[in-house]
C-alpha cells in the first residue's frame, strides 16, 4: 500500500527538510496504520497476535481500533445526504427496511460512532435508533459526542431512542442471586464457562468488558443526563415494548432483563 508516501509527499513539497522529513515520517506511520486497517489485511493480523499469544483483550482493542481507523479514512471525510431519513446506528445484522442503517463495517454505509460528526448533513433524519452498541464507546466523551451529533443530525420534533446493558439491573442481579437468574438460557463465551459449578457471577463481570468489546455500563439516570446535555427534551426512560409498537420493523431483542431504554426529543415542531 502506498498511500503513506503519497500523502507525505504532496504535505512536504515546499517544507523545510528537517521539518519535511518529520511529517514525512509522521504520514508514512499513518499510512501504515491504514494499511493495517484494510480488511484484507486483518485477518492475518489478528492470526498472528493470536499465534503470539496476545491477550484476547488487546487483540479485540486493536481490531475495533483499526475498523474504526478504515472506516473513518474511507467515510467520514464528506458529508452525503442519504435518501432515508430514519437512522439506526450499530444495526449489525438488523437490516430495517426504509431506514439507513449504519454500523462501524460491513454496512449500508459504515461509520465510526466514536468520532462524530458522522458524515450526515445537519437536520436531515426524523428518527435515530442505536440499539446495545453505545457500551462500546467511552462515556465521557464519545457518548456525550454521539448524542450532541445526534441532536444535530435531527430535524425538529425528531426523536432518538438508545438502549445498552443497564448498569442498574446488573448491579441489582448480583446482590439478588449473584446473577444466576440474567444467567439462565444465555450462552456462555468463556473457556471453562461449561464446567460444572463455574461461578456464576462471572455473567456480571462479563457484562463490563466483554472481551475488550464494552468499554462502559450506564444506568438510566447517565444516558438521561447525557440527553439532556445534548439539547433533548421529555427524556424518559422506556420499555423495547414501546420501542416496537412506535417501529415494528424492529426485530425483537426480548432484553428488557438486562436492557435499559431511553428516548427523548429535539425542540421544535416537526
């Protein structure tokens, strides 16, 4: 790949040497990186961390790192202006007719929700759905980022809903059973998770990490602040009942056990 040398060749031209050769450096460590993003070339990254024996956590930070990397030098350096005006955000596999749905690859057009502004014109969507994806961005600042990008990207009277693992709800299962009850019919991502008598509060634990994948938990009362920092109004916290009857595109998630919900609205008439 030669894309590090040919930006740091159009950046130099006219730099002093020693500072050319500084941003010459500097481009050919970017362009490098980039090249590590290319999907073709990931596989066999991924491969050979494995083979070192890299923890699966840093293994799973560098791939998230390294999509993100792609996506936002493929995607995010101008604005379109998509024919949907309904958003989903983190869809995966959730592919909703009639909207826009957005992940971070392998989607109808990906985007990196850790670096807003998302490359959508202001006031263009009537709503935006994210569904268990903001637990893999930091809270402070990436979710507090997300939503004020949100709120721009939404006409007046447009509305968003979030929901992510309640920070609430997990807290509360461990005191109540240890997190037997979230536990039971849930599969098991751990080594030694079917070896009789495993611990069962490891679920809790699991919900914080994830493997590297989940960065943080939130409650209702943080994505409520959050909302409001952001510019919404009637923020309230919600059901995935409710979400369904407002969109019945929606797959059922049937989360409510381990899910918490919020939606709110930006000012003005629609």
């Amino acid at each position: 790949m030669e894309w590090g040398v040919v930006v740091a060749t159009s950046t130099t031209r006219g730099c002093c040497p020693a500072r050319g050769m500084r941003l010459l450096d500097r481009h050919r460590l970017h362009g490098s990186i980039l090249a590590l993003a290319n999907p073709i070339l990931r596989a066999p990254l991924e491969a050979t961390m494995r083979a070192l024996r890299f923890d699966r956590r840093t293994i799973t930070y560098m791939k998230f790192d390294l999509r993100r990397a792609w996506t936002r030098w493929r995607k995010h350096g101008r604005t379109v202006t998509p024919a949907a005006t309904r958003l989903q955000l983190g869809a995966g596999g959730r592919q909703v007719p009639g909207w826009l749905n957005c992940d971070i690859t392998g989607s109808e057009h990906d985007v990196d929700l850790a670096s807003p502004p998302l490359p959508f014109p202001d006031g263009h969507f009537t709503d935006i759905v994210c569904q268990h994806a903001i637990e893999h961005l930091e809270y402070d600042p990436q979710v507090l980022n997300l939503f004020q990008d949100c709120f721009r990207m939404l006409r007046p009277g447009g509305r968003v809903w979030f929901s992510c693992p309640d920070l609430g709800k997990i807290c509360a299962a461990y005191v109540a059973d240890r997190g037997a009850t979230i536990d039971r019919g849930l599969m098991r991502h751990w080594p030694h998770g079917a070896t009789p008598g495993f611990p069962v509060q490891h679920r809790i634990t699991f919900y914080f990490h994830q493997g590297g994948e989940h960065r943080n938990l939130m409650d209702f009362e943080m994505l409520e602040w959050a909302l409001r920092h952001a510019g919404f109004e009637g923020v309230r916290q919600g059901e995935e009942a409710e979400f369904l009857a407002e969109y019945p595109g929606f797959p059922p998630r049937k989360d409510d056990f381990e899910s918490v919900y919020a939606t709110g609205t930006k000012p003005g008439a629609p």
